[in-house]
C-alpha cells in the first residue's frame, strides 16, 4: 500500500500522509519515492491548481527511518562519500521541486503548495513543512516541531538549515539546528517560522481557500528572487572538506562531539546571502562530509544501521520459539527494580515486585507513582493507562508470590552473598526451566550462576539507571548460558522496546568498561582537590554530555561505591581505584 494518497478536491491535490504499517509516518525511500511521484502527478495536471500535504494521523512525521541510510547504493564501497552524496540528494530535490512547484525561470507559472500540520512534524517531516510555500498548524497545544536527530548525529538532510537561517533568526536557528530543541506551535507563529494557527476543522478549509487566493500572485519565496540558470542547481558532484572542517573547529563555538556540526552551520550562516541552489548545494556536502567523518561516522553506524538490527533481533539465537512474557517477577524494590516493573508493566506484562520487608515494597511503589506522574505530566499516558499500569504490579514480601513467573529478574545489592540467597528463595517457588536473570552491573555471570539449580537458564539481564529513560540493556551469558536463555532475554528487552547488546561474561562487561573509569577518574581528580564544576565543566567541552561527578550522582552514589568495594574485593591490589 502506497503512504501518501492523492485524491482531488475543487481543484486541489490533496496529498495524505499514512503509512498503514506505523502509527507515526516516519520517511524512508520507499515513502519518499512515493511522495514525489504525488507532487510530479499534481505538478503536471493542468486541471490541478495548488497541492495540499497533510497527515491521516495525529501527527505529521516522526521523522527519517534511520535505517535507510544503509539502503542506499553503494553506500558500503570504496566510493561511499560520493554515493551518499547521491543517496541524500534526493531528499535535497524532491524538497527543491516542492519549493519551486513547476515554476519557469522567470519564476511564473507554479502552483501554490501549503502544508498543514494538526501535530508533531519532526526531521524530515519538518523539512517538507519548511519547503512548502505556507505552514499553517492547528492550535494543538502539545503540537510541535523540530530536529531531534541532531542529538544522535544526524543532521537534516534536505536543505533545511540554509533554509531556516533565511527564515529565522540565529539564535532560534542554533536552538533547532545545533542544540535539537522543540519549538510549539504558538511560539512558530510568534517567531514567523509558521504562517497561520487555525482550529484542526478549519485547517483544510483554510488551506485551500489560501491556494485559490493566490493562483496568480507571486508565490515565490524571498530567497529566490533571484535564481541562477540551472546549470547551478543540485547536480554538482561531491568534493571532500577535510581540511575545511579541521580549520572550522578550530573557530566553532560548539564544542566537543558536534564541533564539525556547528562548524557546518557558522559556515553556511556566514555565507547566507549567496545564491540560494549553491546553498543547497554547499549544505549537502557539507552533510556528507560530516557523516562520514570520525565521530559522526561512528555514530550513524551505531544508531541509524546496528541499533535498528539489534532492535530486530540481529543477536538472536535460530530454532528457539518466541513466547512473550506474560509475568515477570522482580527481586528487589530498589530503585533498579522499581524502574524494571515500570517498563514491564507498561507493555502489558503483569509484574510481581519482592523484597525482604514491607517498608522497601513501599519505596519501590512509591518510585513508580513518581514515574507515573512524570508520564502523566509529558502526555506519555492517559489518566486509565496510568491506572492499569499501576495496578499490574502486585508487590510483595512473599516469595510464594512468584509462581506463574515466566522471567524472575534480580536486581538486589552488588553482594554475592545476597545475589545467592534470593536466586535460591525464588527458584524454590518458581517452575522447572522459568529463565533466571540477574541484573548485576559488574559481578560475573558464571560466578554467580553457580547458585542456580540450573545454570543453562541463568542469565545477565543489566539494565541502566535511571530504567524508564535509558534504552539499552546487556544481555551476559555465563559458561552455561543456554541459548533459549540469550532468545528469551532478548525477546523480553524487545518486548519492553529497549535496544539489547550481547556482551561477554567479564568484569564490567561492555558499558561500564568505559562508565566506570570516566567517573574514577573525576573521583580522583576531585581527591586530588581540583573544584568539582572545573571536573565536569571539562569534560563537557571535550564533549561529553555530563560530567563524571553529575554522572555518579544520578546512577547513585551509593551504587558507585558498592561497585567500588564490592570490585576491590574480588581483585584485591590489582584494582587501582577504591
């Protein structure tokens, strides 16, 4: 089925995005290739006179499908720059031909093209908005747009930025560009990033009576008043800016992990004035060459092509039937647990929570009631899924409590000793062959399963703090680990829509082998007597995103040391930081 569907209305090409099999239209080729064949249909249609893109959802776009930068041709080869320099110049044209809308080179002759937006119009979505000749949104007042990629490393990738910085002030630009801030609608009217507010009824309405307003009138926007020939459009080949993006860091504001991406937009803001198809141009190598340079390089390989695989199942075992968790139980009511009986619950998994005395149990509710109204707060939830969630989670001091458990996830102190006795308890209450995980930051698997009464179901399951905001999870096999142990975690963190990592059994496994030594070294640092806002403050413009102590302090101080003592224990002298 096609994502956009075209239909006429008194002349209007009326162009809806739906994607059937999402519930927010997010744009990857296939989507892309569709919408242009719309504009082309409406475009050449005399009987046509102006095009309205909308959504059939809530909202308008999410966004890019960051996998499918890896779909594009030839993206893995020696000529990768230059065939993503093709692939993304496409999204630069079709936006292009939007903006332009059939225009002749006296700039006549094309149709007015209106974009209305009832919610959320994100990344590329948002960069559709802006090509078009007026944006008028809703009065939703959760309603709002951005480029909230940019976090993750990923730039727009269809002329948007040398588009906004003729638009819009530079200080709004650096907030949505370089910072990947929101803006609501009220303030995009305020500030002239939109053109008109009206109720959802009236937005269609609206549009089209502004289209039959304006068929004769100069639609053309401001920076194109003055076009060069098209021999200066987007056909230029790709050209490398190593030494380019070396000198603008050197004079970036920005600093640490997105320098090359301020230098990027310093750059083009200087040059704004220049003839618009060369900004666009200029834009799109620019783009290019930062995607495929060092950090950013890395980054898109991590998030936009492994995390999407992982998230698929890339690690899991063949032959091992998926069973979806129906009940989990959780073995302390800290705030670890507290944290995995929110995210269980939220997908519809029933959820025992234990611990040793009632006072805990209470804290841990306590811990969830707060994630509640949080989510409550943020429009995460209605008020009935808030109450549902809560009411999945049965807490307990009883280990009888656990039968009918599917999954028992521990997530008590970093003690051996206590990891043993409660492995113990609930394995004495629980079914033959029901997959036992631990949620140990550090301790080694293999070490710990020997308390099992089968260690061919034991298995790391490491969360990280705070549970409801970070996505990713370790999955530890010991020695023994059974492979329909590996299939039924990584069903589960999928099943909770978190992104799983396959990691070995060793200290600290993957992400506390780089955690832990950057906060040790603050630590030292602070023993040393340097001031604690100099630590974080430098590590910040090396281009972290908190600094060591900040870090410590919101995975819990009191965790941190139990890690430190309980590592000081297991390797004696050999272990430099306690």
């Amino acid at each position: 089925m096609a994502d956009f569907h075209y239909e006429i209305n008194d002349g209007v090409a009326v162009i809806s995005w739906n994607t059937p099999t999402r519930n927010m239209n997010i744009m990857d080729l296939k989507s892309l290739s569709d919408l242009e064949i719309k504009i082309d249909k409406a475009l050449s249609d005399n009987d046509v006179i102006g095009v309205i893109i909308t959504s059939g959802k809530s909202n308008f776009s999410g966004g890019l499908d960051l996998g499918c930068i890896s779909k594009i041709p030839g993206i893995i080869s020696e000529n990768f720059q230059e065939n993503l320099f093709k692939g993304l110049k496409v999204f630069t044209n079709l936006t292009r031909k939007i903006e332009l809308a059939g225009m002749n080179n006296k700039n006549t002759d094309g149709k007015p093209i209106v974009c209305t937006l009832d919610g959320d119009a994100l990344g590329v979505g948002f960069e559709i908005a802006l090509s078009c000749h007026k944006i008028f949104v809703s009065d939703n007042p959760i309603g709002k747009l951005g480029f909230p990629d940019i976090l993750i490393g990923m730039p727009p990738v269809a002329g948007s930025i040398s588009r906004l910085i003729r638009k819009i002030d530079k200080d709004l630009c650096a907030s949505l560009l370089q910072n990947g801030e929101y803006i609501n609608f009220e303030n995009a009217i305020k500030h002239g990033l939109v053109d008109e507010m009206k109720s959802s009824d009236d937005l269609i309405p609206f549009a089209m009576q502004w289209i039959k307003s304006n068929l004769k009138k100069n639609i053309i926007k401001p920076w194109d008043m003055e076009r060069y020939s098209s021999e200066e459009k987007i056909l230029k080949k790709f050209s490398s800016l190593e030494d380019e993006i070396k000198q603008a860091n050197k004079k970036s504001s920005l600093k640490g992990i997105h320098s090359s991406f301020g230098a990027m937009f310093e750059d083009l803001y200087k040059n704004k004035d220049i003839n618009f198809d060369k900004a666009l141009w200029a834009e799109l190598n620019w783009l290019v060459n930062i995607l495929t340079h060092s950090t950013q390089n890395s980054m898109v390989k991590t998030l936009h092509v492994h995390k999407p695989a992982l998230e698929k199942g890339a690690s899991r075992p063949s032959g091992v039937e998926h069973v979806p968790i129906k009940k989990v139980g959780i073995l302390g009511a800290g705030m670890m647990g507290a944290g995995i009986a929110f995210v269980s619950a939220k997908v519809g998994v029933d959820v025992v929570l234990l611990d040793q005395n009632q006072e805990v149990v209470d804290r841990g509710l306590l811990s969830v009631k707060r994630m509640l109204d949080q989510g409550l707060k943020r429009n995460k939830f209605s008020t009935e899924d808030a109450k549902n969630i809560f009411e999945r989670i049965l807490p307990t001091v009883k280990y009888e409590d656990l039968n009918g458990c599917d999954l028992i996830i521990e997530a008590v102190f970093e003690d051996p000793k206590i990891k043993s006795l409660v492995t113990k308890s609930a394995e004495a209450e629980v079914s033959e062959g029901v997959i036992f995980a631990t949620n140990t930051s550090t301790l080694p698997i293999s070490e710990l399963a020997k308390a099992s009464c089968d260690q061919s179901k034991y298995i790391g399951i490491h969360f990280f703090s705070p549970v409801h905001l970070m996505n990713l999870v370790e999955i530890i096999k010991g020695k023994k680990t059974s492979n329909k142990a590996v299939a039924v975690a990584l069903d589960f963190v999928k099943q909770i829509k978190k992104t799983p990592i396959v990691v070995n059994d060793e200290r600290y496994f993957y992400a506390n082998r780089c955690i832990l030594p950057y906060i040790n070294e603050g630590i030292r640092m602070l023993d040393e007597g340097l001031d604690p806002g100099l630590i974080d403050d430098a590590a910040k413009l090396m281009g972290m995103p908190v600094g060591p102590l900040q870090l410590a302090d919101e995975i819990s101080i009191e965790l941190c040391f139990k890690i430190m003592t309980a590592t000081r224990a297991a390797m004696g002298d050999s272990y430099p930081y306690s």
